[in-house]
C-alpha cells in the first residue's frame, strides 16, 4: 500500500541534505555517463568496420590482373596480364564445388542522359551472380538475367541516385536512357548499402559490353564467393590454389607478386573480427571498471549517509519506530537517488553522442551509439548495488539501541 507519508519523509530527507544527495547522484550518473560512452565510441569504430564492407559478401575473393615483374619461361617481364571469358569459365569449372558466385566485371566510364538531363557515371558490365557478391537490393524491376548475356542485350540496371539524378520524378524502369550515343532500356534500379558512391553506378551485361565497346572477350577483373562452408584454413588454401593454377596459366613465375593478385576478404574479415573482440574486450573491463568504481563510491557515501543519521535513528527508535521501517525509508532513499542520477547519466551520455557523433566520423567512428537496453542494465546493476549499499549499514544502524545511538558522535 502506498504510504504518503513515507515518501514525504523520503523527499524532506533528500530536500534537507541537498549536498549529500548531489554527491551520491553525481557518483551514479558519472559512472552510467563514461558508460554510454564508452560503448557508444566502440560501437561507433565497428560501425566504421561494418561500412568498410557492408556491399562486399564477407566470402568475396577479388582477381586482378597487372604486368609481370619477372621474366618466365622465355617471356620477358613487363608482360600485360589479360584476363578473358575462357579464363572466367576455367575458374567457373575447376573450382565448381568450391565457388558460390563467380561474375566478370568490364568497368567503363560514360555520359549517360535523359532528355534534358545528362551527367558522367562509371558502368560495370557484369554477370548475373555479381548482384550476390555486392549485395545489391533491387528497388524495382529485376536484375541482369541469363537471357540478356546469351543475347548482348541492350538493357541496364541503374543505381537510385542515378534514377533521382536523371529522371527527376519520373521512374527509370522501362524508359531508355542514352549511354554516350547509345540506347539502353532501364529493367531495373537498385540500392545499395556500400553508400552513394555505389548507387551512382550502372550494371550492364558483359557480353554487351565486350561487343559494343571493344568486340573482344576481355575482363578486367573477375570476382567470385567461395563456398560459405569452408572455414577460415580452407578460404585460403582455395584462394592460395587459384594463384598457383592462374599464374601457371598464365605462365607467370611464382614470386611475381604483380602480375596476378588475389585478395581474399576472409583473412580482411577475420582481423576485423580480432580488433572487434580486442576492443569489445577492452571496453568491457574499463565500463565495468567505470561501474565497480560506481560502486564503491556509492557504498561509502551509503555508508556516511547511516553514521550521519545515527542520532536520528535513535530518536526514531525511542519514538516507537520498527527497524524495519528505518531500513525501508534509508533503503528506498538511496535507490530512488541511484534511479533518478542513473537515468540523468544516461540521457546526458546520449545527448553527447548525438551531439559529436557527426564530429567523429572524421576520426573513424561512424553513428557512435549505445544500446538503450545495455545501459539500462547497467543502471540497474547500479540501483541494486545502491540498495545493497544502503541496506546492510541501514541494517546495522536498526539494531542499536536508543541509548547508544542518541550518545552518538
């Protein structure tokens, strides 16, 4: 049952010892304040990470070619490494059981316009699977298909900036839209969470490409995902295997570092995942260092708060009070302050990382927040451990008799 006058003591108490209800405030919400930020910052720096290859399957392997440094077998270095859609399909064939999605990609740079709108965009000509190892969403319409690389048709995939950039308020998909001098029929628009850079982008199929703007079968580059059940020992193997067998294709020496480069995305991901861990790890002990820390300060203020009250808890207990109801008003006291400066900490910790959040994406630390659940366990541990503090002096203080506590000192 509510009692008014209970609570009435309780906010008197605190109203009357403003100094020291401060001081066991302030000891909560810092310690929740360093908390928030703390995890907020840590969070921010994965977020950097989770950008860095959100567009990218974390499986991807990217297969590039350069010019030979070294000389082998009779050819001299300095040889033009060229790759074509045989060796596309080699790959394709040899690691079947090995690769998930395999693409192609031929890069461009044209004018693109609609009507009176024109502008410059990068073009990827691609394979169908390249929409899986970029994680591409389409929006409206579809995706290259099968069909349009047998037939070198003239159809694109425009990213979402590209549609706003050209076609204002009218949608892109069916509409043609005129790639230095030539038509091409809008199928679908796509987003992307690689960012904007990426939603300037337009995906044409390779074969058309190869014919419309060189009538060869060159590839720049040739991106593939490996077999999500292979571990991290087996990624690099397979990837270690597709140097060897390309530069035996290619008849390139082995410690030519150049003329064929491989970067596997597993060895990328698993440093990620060590310096997650690092710092989550690190991060862990300091907030809850920040919290034992907390702690303590609570408990010697609780502990101050009982001696200082020793003669008013004699003077209650001559009046008949129950040391059950001393403990409750110290008890409810001290978690009422902990709850209020816990929940002052906590709006005060994401009012700073609202604040320089944008400040600090130049530093790395991209959305610095904190999980509202994370830090309200926090302050509840707090609130608990204010309770525990205020209950086992309160506790003690009960049990001495009227006499003693009024000589008190």
């Amino acid at each position: 049952m509510f009692d008014l006058d209970l609570w009435r003591e309780i906010f008197q108490s605190i109203n009357k010892n403003r100094t020291r209800s401060l001081l066991s405030g302030f000891t909560v919400a810092f310690a929740i304040l360093l908390f928030a930020i703390l995890f907020g910052i840590a969070n921010g720096l994965k977020n950097t990470f989770k950008e860095a290859f959100g567009d990218d399957a974390t499986n991807s392997i990217f297969i590039n070619s350069g010019r030979t440094t070294k000389a082998s077998k009779g050819l001299q270095a300095g040889r033009r490494i060229q790759f074509k859609n045989e060796d596309y399909d080699y790959i394709k064939e040899t690691y079947n059981n090995k690769v998930e999605f395999i693409t192609g990609r031929v890069y461009k740079n044209i004018n693109a316009s609609f009507r009176n709108e024109q502008n410059n965009y990068s073009v990827r000509a691609v394979h169908p699977d390249h929409q899986f190892l970029e994680k591409t969403k389409i929006k409206e319409g579809r995706y290259i298909n099968q069909n349009d690389l047998n037939n070198a048709t003239k159809v694109v995939v425009i990213g979402r900036l590209v549609e706003e950039d050209l076609f204002l308020r009218t949608s892109a998909l069916g509409k043609y839209i005129n790639l230095s001098g030539i038509p091409y029929k809008v199928v679908g628009v796509f987003t992307d969470d690689g960012g904007d850079n990426e939603e300037r982008l337009i995906y044409m199929p390779i074969t058309t490409a190869q014919q419309v703007y060189g009538n060869n079968d060159y590839i720049d580059q040739i991106n593939l995902t490996y077999n999500p059940e292979l571990n991290y020992d087996q990624a690099l193997a397979f990837s270690s295997s597709l140097v060897r067998k390309l530069k035996e294709r290619f008849l390139v020496a082995s410690s030519d570092q150049r003329a064929i480069r491989v970067r596997n995305l597993a060895a990328d991901s698993k440093k990620v995942n060590q310096f997650n861990l690092a710092l989550t790890s690190i991060i862990l002990i300091i907030g809850f260092g920040t919290l034992i820390a907390g702690i303590v300060g609570i408990s010697n203020i609780m502990i101050f708060i009982v001696k200082e009250r020793t003669k008013e808890i004699g003077i209650r207990k001559a009046l008949g009070a129950s040391p059950r109801s001393i403990v409750s008003i110290i008890l409810i006291e001290s978690i009422l302050i902990t709850a209020i400066a816990g929940y002052v900490g906590l709006l005060i910790g994401m009012g700073v990382l609202e604040v320089v959040g944008p400040k600090l994406e130049a530093y790395f630390i991209k959305d610095p927040a904190v999980s509202t659940s994370l830090v309200i366990s926090a302050t509840i541990t707090l609130i608990i451990a204010g309770g525990i503090a205020g209950y086992f002096p309160a506790k003690r203080a009960s049990k001495i008799k009227p006499i003693v506590a009024l000589r008190d000192d």
